[in-house]
C-alpha cells in the first residue's frame, strides 16, 4: 500500500506537468483568469495526491478567492468610461517632472524601441509582463500546499490590495500612455505577435471587461511590490530586483506612466500595513478551514549561559594563625 501511494505522488505530477504542456502548445497559454484557476487547481491537487481528503478543504478556501476576482473582472469593465474622459493631466505633470519636461514612456521607446525588430530585451520585457499573470496566484497555490495559515493571510493581502484598485479605478479613471499619445507603442503586444504564442479563450472574459482607462493604480507593478513585502526580508534581493524589473517593462512598454507605478506601490504598502496584524475575516474562508492566526514571528532571545561550577570538594581548611 506505501508503494502504491509513494508511486502516486510521482505519477500524478508527471501526469499533470504533461498534459499542461500539451494543452499549451495546442490551445496557448492559460492567461485568462478561469483558465489558470482551473490548472491551479488540477496542480495543487496532483502534488497533494498523497493527501486527496484535503481537496474538500482546498475547494471550500479557493472558491471565495476565485468568486471575488471574477465579481471584480465583471466590476471592473462595469465602470469604463470614454478614453477622453479619463484622467491625464496630473500623470503627466509627474512624469514630466521626473523625466525634466519628457514622458519616461516616450524617451525609453525613443532610445531603445526599434518598431518590427524586437531587441532581446524587447523579449525579456515580455516575459517579465507576463509573469503578472502567473506570479501572485502560483505564489498561493504553493503557499496553499505547505503554509494554510500564510496562505489564508495571503488571500486577505491579494483581495484588500484587489478591491482598492478597482475601487480606485471607478473614482478615478486613468489613461495609459499609450492612449494619450499615439506615438507611444505597446512592446508587448507588438513582441507576443512576433512570438505567435497563443493563449487559452475564457469561458466568460471577453472585449465587455476590457477597460483601458484602468491605469491607476498599475496593479502590474503593485503585486511585485506586495510579494517584496509579504517575503521581507527572506527573498528581498530577489523580489526588490523583480519589482524595479516590472516597473521599468511598465514604463518602457507603454503601459503605464510612473505615477501609475508609484500609486501601485504605496496602495500596496498601505493595503499590507492594514492587513499586517488582521486576522482571517469571517466570510472570506469556511469555518472547518479558519483558525486563528499564530504569532508574528519573534527573533529568538538567546539562551541565558549556563555558569560552570566546579565539583564539589573537600571545605577548605582554615587558614593557619
């Protein structure tokens, strides 16, 4: 029976990193929302084939997530407007003052953007946007399989930081740089056509939730910067590396302007300051997968020395008058 399962829990994965790999180079990359959460899961539960009762439990504390983002994709195109009425003005000013009168997007693409011929950081761009993609909910589905309580603080961290940014985006409508100059090009869709890589089709995403005034804050650059402080200081090298990275494949991409990125960063900050010391909101997780946060993690005091004592001997004799 242990060789059986030991079997399994190879099986399963191997199983599983196959067919992805197969439905990828058949249908493209799952991208779409629906599309991740459901290899998500297929994955989560391939790598905790040796633990199948607690599938119960992972689809009873993914639901409310998953539920959530897709009310907030349908929110979101829900509260587009006309690019002409969205906001510029004040994220130009910024721009323009950070950069002594030009916008960063269009001195970047001037300088290092040659239009049909990708450089090779022209592909590395892209596959540093892409990673907004993957990066948040890989980073829970691993958290889910060996940390339920970082897990469960992590979801409430992703969703806080989630609905402040749509919340934002229905009070304050914002134009990319992109759309408020037409000279300015989108590098990674202009390398994803070079590429010709595909991408799985939603089951309910379509052009109805697009909204293109939704720049600010950039969420793109906001979840680096959430991961940087959910990891500190364990990956900050590494993470502080991966934020600077996105925030310039922002900029240099078109996609946003670099008052975006900074509005993305301190929405990130604030949302993990709020939710540092929270504990797991009641309705957000089922009561047979909610417990009570533990302790923040102290630094060890170190131990009190041990004074060494010699071993017991004769009294010593009184000293000679």
């Amino acid at each position: 029976m242990a060789l059986r399962s030991n079997a399994a829990r190879l099986v399963a994965p191997a199983i599983y990193l196959v067919a992805l790999g197969a439905t990828i180079a058949a249908w493209g990359m799952p991208v779409a929302r629906d599309q991740l959460f459901a290899w998500l899961a297929l994955g989560m539960a391939a790598f905790s084939v040796g633990a199948w009762r607690s599938w119960g439990g992972m689809v009873l504390e993914w639901l409310p997530l998953f539920g959530l983002l897709v009310v907030y994709d349908f929110l979101r195109g829900a509260v587009a407007v006309a690019p002409g009425q969205a906001h510029v003005a004040p994220q130009l000013d910024f721009d323009k003052l950070l950069g002594g009168g030009q916008v960063p997007s269009a001195w970047l693409q001037d300088h290092l953007y040659t239009p049909g011929r990708p450089h090779l950081y022209d592909f590395a761009v892209w596959g540093v946007y892409l990673t907004h993609f993957f990066a948040v909910w890989v980073v829970a589905a691993v958290l889910w399989r060996v940390d339920r309580e970082r897990f469960r603080r992590y979801a409430v961290l992703t969703i806080t930081l989630t609905l402040a940014a749509f919340l934002t985006y229905w009070l304050y409508p914002a134009q990319p740089p992109w759309v408020a100059d037409a000279g300015i090009v989108r590098v990674v869709p202009a390398v994803w056509d070079h590429i010709g890589i595909h991408s799985m089709q939603s089951v309910y995403e379509d052009d109805r939730l697009v909204n293109t005034v939704a720049a600010m804050p950039s969420l793109h650059a906001a979840y680096p910067f959430m991961l940087l402080l959910f990891f500190w200081p364990r990956a900050r090298i590494a993470l502080a590396l991966y934020t600077l990275a996105m925030g310039f494949t922002l900029v240099y991409g078109g996609e946003h302007f670099v008052a975006d990125i900074v509005a993305g960063w301190a929405m990130a900050g604030a949302a993990f300051a709020l939710t540092r010391f929270a504990r797991t909101p009641r309705w957000l997780f089922p009561a047979r997968a909610r417990r009570s946060w533990p302790p923040l993690p102290l630094r060890a005091a170190p131990a009190p020395a041990t004074r060494t004592t010699s071993p017991p001997g004769p009294a010593p004799s009184a000293p000679p008058r």
